[in-house]
C-alpha cells in the first residue's frame, strides 16, 4: 500500500508543477513550437520514469534500438495495463501521440498534458469521430510526430496475455497513407503491477518488446489487405516467446 501512496502524492505533485511548465511552453510553443513540444516531452518522460521506479517494476527492455529517433513511426501494441502506456512512453525518443479512450479527455490537467503532446481521444462509438481522429494521426506523422496505439480498442482484462482481441484495420491507415515504419509492441506481465490485485501496486518483472520496424510498402500484398492480423499474430508470437522469460 506504501506504494500506492508516493504513487498518488507523487502524481498529486506533478498535476501542481505540470501546470506553470504548460502555461510558460504554451508562450514558448508561439515561437517556438518543436522546442515547447521537446522540453515537455522529456517532462513527461521524466515523470512517467518516476512512476515506474515508485511502482518498483524490474524492465526488461528487447529491442530499443530499433526504434528510431530521426523519423515518426506508428506503434502498435498488445494492452493489458495502465502501465503500457507508463512504461512504454520511458522509451520514445521523439514526440509520440498515444490514442485514448476519450474518458481521459474529462481529466483536467491530465488530457491538457495529454493534448500538449498530440495525444488523440478515441470515442468508439462515434465512427465519424473516429475518422476524424485517424486522418489527424496521419496529419501527425506527416508533420513528425510518432503515434502509438493499441488496436485492440480496449484492455485485456481477461488474465490471459495470449487471449489479445482482433486488431481494428482502422489502426493502421496512418501508416497506409503516410508509408511510416510500423513497430509492433510487446507488453508481458504488466497487469501484474497494479490491475491483478488492484488498489495494490506490487514489483513485478515485466517484459517489454520492440520489433523490427516495418514500412507498409515493404509488406507483400496479402499482408497489406490483412494488416491487422498479420501484425496481431505478430505481436502474439512475440507475447508467447517472451513469456519463457518470465519464468
């Protein structure tokens, strides 16, 4: 429970100083936008980093290397805890918008920092709406900025980590009309960390896994028409192979 306790204080001041640093990088995002963006990129990543080490999770990173840091890339990825998203921004090395449930954009200073970084806010429901949020990802890669999403539209919260939803084809238009690299992302054991026992945050080693990047013009035309699972077996076999790991 000591953990969910820095946890929650930590946060509490973070939402308290992430509020002079948003107001003063908005007056410098109108003169200079890419130095605002990257100096609260490396905020954010600072504080998510601290999380982690709060939370006391042992990270095995496969596959750094292979991400980038001289082009925007689309990431997609296996999603089975809030940690995902902690854990996985720790190693971006560029600017990367991540698409969430619109819940989040209810959350104030949050969805501000959240928005600060092009995340876009995904309302299921609404298939307009989510049109409208595929074309502003793509209109992000073409500008530089990554995008990492989870195309299973929603958390396993199954318990099992190789019973990973269909991907939504929908995911991977940013990458078809801007020919970026897609990476695929591996989670293992990160619901162990806080959703298995929820309130209680545990140490737990957890296993995160970058692919090989993938340039959508490079894949063969079957691959092309069934991207979603082509990438969703994947991603699956990097989840059933990192899982000897754990052991």
């Amino acid at each position: 429970m000591i953990r969910v306790i820095i946890g929650f204080l930590f946060v509490v001041f973070y939402c308290i100083i992430s509020i002079p640093i948003l107001l003063a990088l908005s007056l410098v995002r109108i003169f200079r936008p890419k130095a605002a963006t990257m100096a609260m990129f490396h905020v954010v990543k600072w504080a998510f980093g601290v999380v982690v080490r709060i939370s006391g999770a042992k990270v095995n990173v496969i596959g750094e290397d292979r991400i980038p840091d001289d082009e925007p890339v689309l990431f997609v990825g296996n999603h089975q805890s809030f940690f995902d998203v902690i854990i996985g921004y720790t190693y971006m090395k560029r600017p990367t918008g991540y698409i969430a449930k619109k819940e989040l954009q209810k959350v104030p200073i949050l969805s501000t920092n959240m928005k600060f970084l092009y995340c876009l806010f995904l309302d299921r429901k609404d298939i307009k709406q989510g049109m409208e949020m595929i074309k502003q990802a793509i209109d992000y890669i073409r500008t530089g900025i990554s995008v990492f999403v989870f195309p299973e539209g929603t958390r396993n919260k199954s318990g099992d980590e190789l019973n990973i939803a269909p991907f939504h084809k929908g995911s991977f238009k940013p990458a078809q009309r801007t020919g970026c690299k897609i990476i695929p992302v591996s989670f293992n054991h990160t619901e162990a960390i806080f959703e298995r026992q929820f309130p209680i945050v545990k140490p737990e080693k957890v296993i995160i896994e970058f692919g090989e990047p993938i340039a959508y013009g490079d894949l063969e035309r079957d691959q092309q028409r069934h991207i979603d699972t082509f990438f969703h077996d994947r991603i699956l076999d990097m989840v059933r192979t990192n899982q000897k790991l754990e052991a």
